[in-house]
C-alpha cells in the first residue's frame, strides 16, 4: 500500500508520513521544495516527488500508483480551490480515500478558515470517494508561538486568556489519527473533533513548560483590546478572528473534549507535560529565537 502525504515539511504532514512508515505503509511525499523534504522527512525512508497543489499535472502524477492520500495546506485566498482540486484528481485516478485535515471549529464558527474547511468538506463528501475528516481543536505547538522574553532574560508565556482552558491537542496525536485510518483503510465518511485527553489552562502550560526545559516561564494574562490593537499592527488579515478565539477561550467555549484520539488509535492523547518533555529542544530553541529577535 503507498500513501500520498502533502504538507510533510509542516508540523502534521511530517507526522503522518513518520507514523505510517511506523506502520509499514509505503508513503510518497508531495513538495514543492526536495532538499526540505529531505530534511523533513530524513530517516524515513520515503519517496519524494516534485509538486505544486497549482499544477494539476504534478498532483495527477504524484497520486497516481497510490490508494490513498492525507491532504493539507496552509490556510490562503486559494485554499478551497486547491485542496478540492486534489479530491478531484484523487477520484480521478481511482483513489479509495481522503483523508483532510480540518479544523474543529469548520460549519461551526464565522472564522475565515472555518468557512474555508466547511466549504470544503461538504464538496469532498459529494465526490464519491470514501472520505475521513480530521477536525483538530488548538495545536499545542501553538503554545510557543506566546513566548516571550524580556530584556532581563525572563521568559513569559502571553494571551488574552485569563484563566479559561482549551482542550489542546499534540500535532503527534493528530499524526497517529491520520496514519490509523490511512493504513486500515475504514473511512469514516464523517468528521472527528480531536482534542486532547483534558482540557488545560494558561498557567498549566508554563508549568509544564518550565518544568520540561528547567527554566522559569510564568503566565502573563494580556489586555484583549490591547492584544487586538498589537495583531492589527501586525497587519494579520485574521486579527479580528484570532482575538476571538481567546476570548472564547475566556469565556469557556474552547474547553471541550473528546474521545476520538483513543478510540481511532488505541491510545490516549499526550498531555501537556508529555508534550513539553518531548519538545523540550523545540522550545529552549523557540526561546532563543525569541531573544535573537529582541535583540
């Protein structure tokens, strides 16, 4: 059986790929960039192939010798005309399943690329081929991203969260979730909210954290419209959009759980503290580049 994968050089297609070879699943690798590819996938053993979700041609090759492909992007302006150009392709070529990545709050909340996942499920699921979506909730990689360091060397952790909790879930789980269906082949032709096994606050994950890398990170509670006015600097087309996913997370809506991760893989999420344990490189590393930055 081979696999094609897309997004391996991002922080969920990479995991995919490496749990499917896990699981002796041949995986093809679609990207735009070989040497980063190599570097993505380095030990892995996978076959890379050249491709651009903006020519056709390439994506019609990449699929064709494989029965089944996972399929993610960034979120952009051309999003939902390019991942449904690869359903399409993958139907065309006789593909027995897709499995996409979505977002757990797709046909659910107003947010651009919640609409951008809606849309596009409900066109996936009208082609014909068997199909699985994953519905992540908030990446725990997203943590280091809030990250900061003073000009005294203190390191905090920063959002306009208060004390609210978000059922976060490790990119490593969402990875297993992918590759189990993937490999067994049962779509679920329908959708599975992934989050992680409880849900955590703010000052839990500089815990966690602080404990992993032996350093002190403390949680620093940012003014909203003071968080909104610095994203609109920033010049973030989705400002407006990220200022409301905290203040759900204040006002509790982010707190939800579920069982999926479990019951598609047999195993329960990662916490947190496991989470921080297994990056602890990734964020001494993150807290460098945050003060190469400042500097």
């Amino acid at each position: 059986m081979k696999v094609l994968v897309t997004g391996v050089t991002g922080k969920t297609g990479r995991r995919v790929a490496e749990s499917l070879v896990n699981r002796g699943v041949g995986v093809r690798a679609l990207v735009r960039d070989i040497e980063r590819g190599k570097m993505a996938t380095l030990g892995m053993g996978v076959e890379l192939v050249l491709g651009d979700f903006d020519d056709p041609q390439s994506i019609e090759i990449a699929l064709k010798g494989c029965e089944a492909v996972f399929i993610v992007s960034i979120d952009n302006e051309r999003q939902i005309e390019q991942e449904m150009s690869v359903a399409k392709l993958a139907k065309d070529v006789g593909l027995g399943h897709i499995v996409k990545l979505s977002s757990s709050d797709a046909d659910d909340r107003p947010y651009r690329w919640s609409v951008a996942h809606a849309e596009i499920e409900a066109a996936i699921s009208e082609i014909g081929v068997p199909y699985s979506f994953l519905r992540p909730h908030y990446f725990m990689q997203n943590y280091g991203s809030l990250l900061k360091v003073d000009s005294a060397g203190a390191v905090t952790l920063e959002a306009p969260a208060n004390d609210g909790e978000i059922g976060a879930i490790d990119a490593y789980d969402i990875g297993e979730c992918a590759a189990a269906l993937l490999a067994n082949g049962d779509a679920l032709n329908d959708y599975a909210l992934l989050t992680g096994s409880e849900n955590i606050s703010m000052e839990r994950v500089a815990a966690a954290f602080s404990s992993a890398i032996d350093q002190e990170i403390s949680y620093v509670n940012l003014d909203p419209k003071a968080y909104l006015t610095e994203l609109e600097a920033d010049d973030s087309g989705s400002a407006k959009d990220i200022a409301d996913v905290y203040e759900e997370v204040r006002v509790g809506t982010m707190a939800v759980n579920s069982d999926n991760v479990e019951r598609i893989t047999g195993n329960k999420p990662r916490s947190i503290e496991q989470y921080a344990i297994e990056n602890q490189d990734a964020i001494k590393s993150t807290i460098e580049r945050v003060v190469t930055a400042s500097n």
